[in-house]
C-alpha cells in the first residue's frame, strides 16, 4: 500500500506504528504539502460482519472523541475519511516514540523524567475530563515521546463521551488489562479516577521497567489487580508515594486530578510531593522476596513501622540480575519430534519440558463453538466451520467437531493447545507465550531448526521467511521429516508450517499445523483460512 492515494490528498509513505486495532502510516498530505500521520482500520479486516459495524462506530468515535480536545498534550486529529469501506484518521504526526518503546530499549525511566510525562498526560486527561471524555486505555503504547520534548496521549480508540450510548457488547471489558482499574474488572462503571488508576500503573512501569500487575495469564493479571497490592518500587524514589495515591484500590480514596497533578508536578521539581505521603501504606514490616526490600501490610493511619518507598538521598538498589530459565521452550513452541501426538509423543514432550516421566498431554473441557456468520474474517469461511473460543484468550475457526487438547499446561508464562479431528493424526497447534526467552520469532525459529536438524530422521527445510502477520514482524517456516514408529503412533512422511510473530507488549504467538505429507494440499489450505479467521483476543 505504500505510496497509495488515500481520498486523492494523502499519499501513503511507511507504516511507524501498529496495534491489535489498526496500524498507523506516514503521509504526505498533498494539498497543505506537510506531514500527517493516517491510522488504518485494519482489524475490520479480520473479523464477522456483524462486528465490523461496531468497530466503525468505535474509530469514528475515536475521531469525535480526540476532536472535542483541545490540548496540547492531545494529538490533533485533522480529518476522518472514508475508503475502502473502512473510515481513516487523519492526525497530527508525532515525530518520536512511546514510552513503551522508551522503556523497552532503556530499561526504566528516571523518576523525575517519568513525574515531567505523568504531569503532561495528567493535563490531557483533565482537559478530556473537562470535555466529557474518558480515554479508558491509558497506557505507556498510548504516551507519546515527542524529539521535541513534548508529551502527547492518543488513541482514544475505545474512549467513553459523556451522552453517547455505550458501542461495547454486554459484559464486554474493554482496554488492555494491566492497566485496567480495578472497579473496570469488577463490572463497575468507569470514572475519571479509573483513567488516574491507569496513569498510576503507566508511570510505574516507567520507573521499575515492568508492569506492576502483569501475571502469566489475562485472568491472572485481572485477579491481581482487584486482589494484590503491587509489589514495592524500587526505582520510584520521590515518585514511590504518588504511585501509591494513584493506584488505591477504591476510586474514592485516590487524590483528584488536581491533587494528582500537584504532586507530580513537585516529584518533576526534585522535590518530595509531601501531600502524597497521607496515601503510602503503613504498617507491621514483612519481607519482600521479590525485590528483597522491606514491605508493608496496612492502610495510612495505622502505627507506622515501616515504608516501603526510600527516602531521596537514599542509595537505590542494583537491578537484580534476571536468572536463565532452564525451561525448553524450543520444543514447546514448535515440538516438531512430537508434532504428530500421540501417546509416545506426549511423554517425550513432558520429559523434556521438566524431566518428568508423567504424560502432560490433558483433556480439558473443550471451548463451545459458537455459531457466528462465516464472511468477514478477511475473506468467506468454509460451510461447516465454526467459531472455536479458547480459554486461552484467542479464537480461531475449524471444521466443526475438532477436540481440544491441552499439550502444555500453563507454567512461568508459556500455555500451549492441539486442535485435531483424528486423535493427532492431523492437528493445528496454538502457543501462547507471555515471557519469550527471545526478543524476536525469527531468532527463536532459527534455534529451533538447528535442533530439528539435529534430532529429525530426514529433515528438510522447506522455506523460512521473514513476513508481516497481523501487522507485526513474524517468521513463516515450512519443513518435512520423516515420522519415526518409535515417537508417535503416526509414522510416516510428515509436513509441518509455523507461524510465529510477537507482539508490541512481548507475546510470542506460534500457529502451527502438521500432517502427513500425502495430506498437505488439504492441509495447507485448512491452515489459509485458520490464519485468517485467527484472532489474539477474542473479546
């Protein structure tokens, strides 16, 4: 699409940034001869026609949302049009990164630069406030680093404006659950307080360089957020006590916008933001493990014991360093010697998963498939299939009748599920992986062929390539073996494809199918539509 005319004024220059709902390029607008930045709807194209009009609705409200703003901490939106039957947002180009991508490359922020970011998201969100919006997806992809200096907040893709009727389904949860306040979890309506929750958790993981209540799963994350108290900064410094005031539990006791910006505003200073002090948890001293500091178990207004934020001109703790995970995954990901499972198969996996001899290959209870219309996921569904949602978060359409299998159960970050009609015989294989031990699939595939070249009787690679699925970087890689009498109960010439990608918040995704290589032309053509019809959430 590069260089594409885009309603006879945007010419199309490269894509510089992408995500679960669109991906956003970089134009010339060809009438007012400067730069603009264009968001594209793309995930119109993966999903049922019944919920493409939904999705429209939600990036027009985008554009009416960001456009009732006016703010300098807002990016600008210049115009909203129409073409190939998908609305584009034209916005002010942002020359820069996101405090995401600024945290992945350095690290961690510094505590008085990330208090200068937190004050100028806090004056977009009071002048959203102010205009009757919440942005409900604040989050560190959605704060803009401008080379400038400047701090911008965009994406107000799934925002709330004061008087419209709701565009979400019921009991839909919206935004991306790290950053979830915890009355959103709980099915309660969101407040301006929830978006100052998820400033409070934004800054945080500027400071300590992970998110506060990331777990190995979704459901987990979520629990976490309603149940646990995230674990003590240690980079925080002065900002420590203003994450703690923003991130109360209940809305009624987090500072106001006000309040909030006050405090920030002096941390940015150098100076200790003394109103701050009131909402820092006090009490009985405990240990804790994970960042071998002193924590605490009670409210403010309790006798104080301890805190576990230190004071300015104390020295800050070395990162600890992270230890190898022993784990395998390579063989998780893609377990090409146990690739056609059988009862032979699934033990080997388990022994070299853990060292286990116990089989790890589970029943569980299968997802309910559901009957949704067959056109629209980039292209139309074979009669017969239906709409399979997995525990696991994704969904992804097969013949109807395929059983589920669990081959790896959840452990330190990695969940792994066979879809087959005939007891392995043929199958479609999904991992999840929310801890990678590699910053990029193709790396991962490349160890993985080594070792397939190594323990694979009559391995052949077939192709590996560097391809863009689901707008992000992914790997395509495509071998034969020979299966052995001895690993599964399938032996014979086998076929398998991989795809793997990895997503900006660290995900590694691997869709894999294999089958006897007198089967591949049916197979191969099944595992076209599964890509297509494949969705990470569900939801």
């Amino acid at each position: 699409m590069q260089g594409l005319l885009i309603a006879g004024r945007y010419r199309l220059a490269d894509t510089i940034g992408s995500g679960g709902m669109g991906r956003v390029w970089r134009a010339h607008d060809e009438v007012l001869h400067r730069a603009v930045a264009i968001k594209e709807l793309t995930a119109a194209l993966y999903v049922s026609e019944s919920d493409q009009e939904r999705l429209l609705h939600r990036t027009r409200a985008e554009a009416r949302a960001a456009a009732r703003i006016n703010h300098s901490a807002v990016v600008t939106v210049h115009d909203v049009l129409d073409h190939d039957a998908r609305p584009w947002i034209v916005m002010e180009l942002v020359e820069g990164r996101s405090l995401a991508d600024a945290v992945k490359a350095d690290g961690r922020v510094e505590p008085v630069e990330a208090a200068r970011i937190g004050l100028w998201v806090l004056r977009a969100l009071r002048a959203a406030h102010d205009a009757g919006v919440l942005h409900r997806d604040v989050k560190p992809g959605n704060v803009l680093l401008s080379h400038d200096g400047r701090v911008l907040l965009t994406d107000f893709g799934i925002a709330q404006i004061e008087g419209d009727t709701t565009i979400t389904r019921t009991g839909e949860v919206v935004g991306s659950v790290d950053y979830l306040a915890p009355e959103r979890v709980r099915g309660h309506d969101p407040g301006p307080a929830s978006d100052l929750w998820a400033l409070g958790a934004t800054l945080y993981t500027a400071v300590e360089g992970r998110s506060p209540f990331r777990r190995t799963s979704p459901l987990g994350t979520m629990q976490a957020v309603v149940e646990e108290e995230p674990a003590a900064p240690v980079h925080a410094g002065a900002l420590g006590p203003v994450l703690a005031a923003l991130l109360r539990k209940e809305p009624a006791e987090r500072p106001t916008a006000a309040q909030a910006e006050q405090m920030l505003a002096e941390v940015a200073e150098g100076r200790r933001a003394s109103a701050a002090q009131a909402y820092v948890p006090t009490g009985p001293v405990r240990y804790a493990p994970e960042t071998g500091t002193a924590g605490t178990g009670t409210r403010a207004g309790q006798t104080a014991a301890a805190t576990p934020y230190p004071p300015l001109t104390a020295p800050v703790p070395a990162a600890p360093v992270p230890r190898k995970r022993h784990r395998l995954r390579t063989f998780a990901l893609v377990v090409a010697l146990a690739a056609i499972v059988g009862g032979g198969g699934a033990v080997a996996l388990q022994q070299w998963n853990s060292g286990s001899p116990s089989s790890s290959s589970s029943e569980s209870p299968a997802p309910t498939p559901t009957s949704s219309p067959t056109k629209g996921v980039q292209g139309a569904i074979p009669a017969g299939w239906v709409r399979y949602d997995d525990p696991l978060g994704f969904s992804l359409y097969l013949p109807k009748g395929w059983d589920r299998t669990v081959s790896i159960e959840e452990k330190d970050g990695l969940a792994q599920v066979d879809y087959s009609p005939d007891n392995g015989r043929t199958l479609v294989r999904v991992a999840v992986d929310t801890a990678p031990d590699f910053t990029n699939s193709y790396d991962h595939m490349r160890q993985l062929e080594t070792k397939n070249q190594k323990r694979l009787k009559d391995y052949t690679t077939l192709s590996m390539r560097q391809e863009i699925y689901r707008d992000q970087p992914s790997v395509r890689w495509e071998y034969t073996w020979t299966q052995l009498a001895k690993d599964s109960l399938f032996a014979g010439p086998y076929r398998a494809l991989d795809v793997a990608y990895m997503t900006p918040d660290s995900v590694e995704y691997a869709l894999y199918t294999a089958s006897p290589a007198a089967d591949w032309d049916a197979t191969s053509k099944r595992f076209t539509t599964v890509l297509r019809s494949w969705q990470p959430n569900h939801s």
